[in-house]
C-alpha cells in the first residue's frame, strides 16, 4: 500500500515533462541507418499531420553502432488511421493493438502511443500482486515514453529532423552501458514479470550492467514468472536462446535466481554439472550460428534441453520392460508433452525434435546397409550436429563422431572399408550399465 502510494505521489512529481532533445552530431545516428520502409512509413504520417518517431531497440542499437533487428515506429494516430494510410496493412492485436505495415518482403510496427495509467483507471486492470492484465490506453508521447521498459528502451528518433527525443536518460545511460528500468522497478517488474527476462536477455545482448535499483527486486519477484502464460515464455525464452548471446545470457539469468521454475526445462540442466557442459557447447555453437547469419531453429535448441530429460525417461520405461522403440516414442511423446505444460512451445516442432533424438540412436549402427540409409535421411545434419555436441560435452564417444564425419566425406569405397563387423556395429548393447557416458537413446534393432 505505502509503497504504491509512494511510487504514485513519487512517479507523477518525477515525471520529466520534456525530453531532451539529441542532434545528429550529438546521437551520431545517421539516416542511412534506418530501413527505407520505416522511413516511408514515418514520412507518410507526418505528411498526414501526424507525429511518427522510429522507437525502441532500433534506435537504441543505431545508437550502440549495431545492426537493428527490427524496425519499430510510434505515432499518435490511431491504429485505424494508419490503416488507411497504408494499403498494405493490417491491425493485429494482442495485448494490445498494433499495425503491421508491408513494403516488400519486410514488415514495420507501428504503435500507436500508449499511456501508462495509474492503477484506479477505469481501462486499466490490475490483479492484487500488481501484474497489469489489460492495457489499451491511447496517450502523449510523453506517457508513451513512460510505459516502456528501460531507459534505452524509451528513445524516439525523427527521421525528418534527424533528432533524437529521450525522456528518460537513455542516451546517457546508453554512453555507461547501464539498463536502467523507467520507474519503481519494483512495481515495473511486478506490473509485467517478463520485463526481468527482458533485462537479462538486453544486458547479455548489449554487454550491459544491470542497474543496481533495477537488479534488487529481481530474485524476489522471480516466482511471479509462474503465472505468465506458456506461450508468452516460450516467446520470451526463444528470443534469449536465439539471439546470438544464449550463453551469456543464460548466464545472467543463474545470476539473478530467474533460471529456476521461470525456464523449467534450464533449472534441470543447470543443476547438474554433466549436463551443463552439453548445454553451453549447443548454446555456444549456435551463437555463433546466429552471428554468421547462419538458421539456428528453435526445433533444434528444444532437442538440446529436454535431451537428457527423455532419455531418462526412455531408460526408466526400458527396464520396465518395454521393447526399446515403444520406450524410445513413448518417452519422446511423454517429455514434450509434460514440457508443453510450461513452455507453450508449437506442436510443429515435434517432428523435428524427435527426428534428431531417433537419430542418435541410429548413428550407433555402423555395419551393413544402415549407414548408407541414413545418408538419405533429411535430417541427417541436424542429427550429426546433435551428436558432434553430444561428443563435446562428453556425452557420446568423440570416436563416433569422428567415424560418422569421414563417413559422410568418404568415397563408396572408402565407405564400405569403414564399417565395422555385423557384431560389434549392431546392438548387441542391450545390457550395458546406465548412465555410461556413451550411452544414446536406444537400439534401432
Ligand atoms: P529487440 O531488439 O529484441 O527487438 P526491442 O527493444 O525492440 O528489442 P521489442 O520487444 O521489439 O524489443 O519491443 C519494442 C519496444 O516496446 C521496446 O523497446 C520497449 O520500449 C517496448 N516494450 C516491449 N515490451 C515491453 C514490456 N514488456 N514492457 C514495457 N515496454 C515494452
Ligand atoms: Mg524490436
């Protein structure tokens, strides 16, 4: 109660009332910078009469002198306005309602500014703990820079004027590398509880500190991530894993307490020292996928954490007796369906996950005709890749993988002198003991 009371009487008297405003030689963001749709889209509006900024990470990474990923414009039409205007757009709305603006193959969002009302607001709802669960307020650009996250979240940049609009210290905070929450963070945090994933994943994508007063509630407020639906985490978590910095920001997720119950599958892995290293080779490996502009897929980083997971259940279910592939199917369904229940990830990923989980087993078979079929097999590369990681995290013998590379590159000759006799490239290890360092998801008998 105080402290709301507090952040109300606080928040409203602290609430910079202009920004300040950057030139070209103060920011050094040139135009240049900015994707020929977001400047159409920003001309547009304003030959219409109506504000249009380039806002939020696009500006904060033009500032930073890194390649935005995407491009985001604030205006304050209405989303119905801007419709018009475009005839290739369309509304979308979840929370709350945006515009999707096409040109070519590439899509703008525009916003529309939003305020960030007081809890007694009519068309805002809050739920006890302070999580905002509707909020659809149209407002000024002033409020508009209020409601969003951090500091170097809050940045508005003019296209015509070259000018940069910061209400909050971004362009300074962004000169100390400092996330900076706008606000209480306490509040800001419990208002929206992804927003402490959103301060992991920035500080390890910019090489930011977190702000102390921003970092303090985190590990408090950590639990509230349990009541944020499945299919936002999984959103959230696969924007972390894929965005190049996955290592690093795993990382900061340990340290601030966010790895346990906010990413269920993580907890599991990060707790046990053998399976870490396994994890930190895949998420190593497609960071630097992901900055060579090389496809890193979500199919993929899910095989890798729920890995170990399945195969456990896989060895449970065979020495209840069960033939190996009932086992092996039976505990690829049951492991993504019992993940499913926290990270809403989509049922079109299955196939995928469980091709490169069968697969493993099928590389254990290095005699007669197996391994030529496998080399048809269109999942081969994602299935190797698997097992190369699997190798560097001591989890199948480097020898395998290594046989399976020359295979591959080898003549039909060369091919046919590397098998390996009937006996000891088929599964005749049935029985070996659990947990062995080697040991894969089954026989393909
Ligand atoms: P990225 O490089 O990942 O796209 P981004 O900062 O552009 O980073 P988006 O998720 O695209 O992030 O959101 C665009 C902007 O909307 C943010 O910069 C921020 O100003 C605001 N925003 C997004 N999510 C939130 C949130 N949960 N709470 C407050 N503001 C948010
Ligand atoms: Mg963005």
């Amino acid at each position: 109660m105080i402290r709301r009371w507090l952040h109300k009487v606080l928040g409203k008297s602290a609430r910079p009332s202009k920004p300040r405003i950057f030139t070209p030689a103060q920011h050094g963001i040139r135009r240049t910078g900015i994707h020929p749709c977001a400047l159409k889209v920003t001309r547009t509006l304003k030959e219409n009469g109506y504000a249009a900024f380039v806002v939020g990470g696009a500006v904060r990474d033009l500032l930073l002198d890194r390649e935005p990923k995407d491009f985001d414009v604030a205006t304050d039409a209405t989303p119905e306005e801007v419709r018009r205007l475009f005839r290739r757009s369309r509304i979308i709305g979840r929370r709350f309602q945006i515009v999707h603006v096409m040109c070519g193959p590439d899509t703008i969002e525009v916003t529309t500014f939003r305020a960030h009302q007081e809890d007694d607001d009519e068309d805002r709802v809050t739920a006890e703990d302070g999580m905002i669960l509707r909020d659809n307020v149209f407002g000024s650009q002033q409020e508009d820079a209020i409601r969003r996250d951090f500091t170097v979240n809050a940045l508005y940049y003019d296209p015509e004027t070259e000018e940069v609009w910061d209400y909050h210290g971004g362009v300074d905070d962004a000169k100390k590398r400092m996330l900076r929450m706008i606000g209480d963070p306490d509040t800001r945090f419990r208002e929206d509880p992804v927003r402490m994933l959103r301060a992991a994943r920035f500080a390890a994508k910019l090489d930011f500190h977190i702000d102390t007063a921003t970092r303090a509630p985190i590990a408090r407020l950590a639990p509230m991530l349990a009541r944020i639906p499945a299919a936002r985490l999984y959103d959230e978590m696969i924007k972390l894993l894929l965005s190049g910095h996955a290592e690093r920001g795993v990382h900061q997720l340990r340290a601030e307490g966010l790895h346990h119950g906010m990413l269920p599958m993580l907890d599991a892995i990060l707790d046990h020292p053998e399976r870490q290293k396994f994890l930190h080779a895949a998420m190593h490996d497609t960071d630097e996928r992901v900055r060579r502009d090389q496809s890193a897929s979500p199919s993929f980083m899910l095989a890798c954490l729920l890995w170990f997971d399945m195969r456990e259940q896989f060895e449970r279910l065979r020495d209840d007796g069960l033939p190996e592939q009932t086992a092996l199917h039976a505990a690829m369904d049951d492991t993504l369906e019992r993940q499913r229940a926290a990270l809403a990830f989509p049922r079109r990923l299955d196939g995928m996950i469980k091709e490169i989980w069968a697969l493993q087993t099928r590389f254990e078979q290095r005699s007669g005709a197996r391994p030529f079929r496998l080399l048809a097999h269109p999942r081969l590369r994602a299935g190797y890749d698997f097992l190369l990681l699997r190798a560097r995290g001591g989890d199948a013998p480097a020898e395998l993988a290594e046989w399976w590379e020359r295979f591959q590159d080898a003549g039909e000759d060369a091919r046919r002198a590397m098998l390996l006799p009937a006996e000891a490239g088929s599964s005749k290890r049935r029985r070996r003991p659990r947990r062995k360092p080697a040991s894969t998801a089954g026989d393909d008998a």
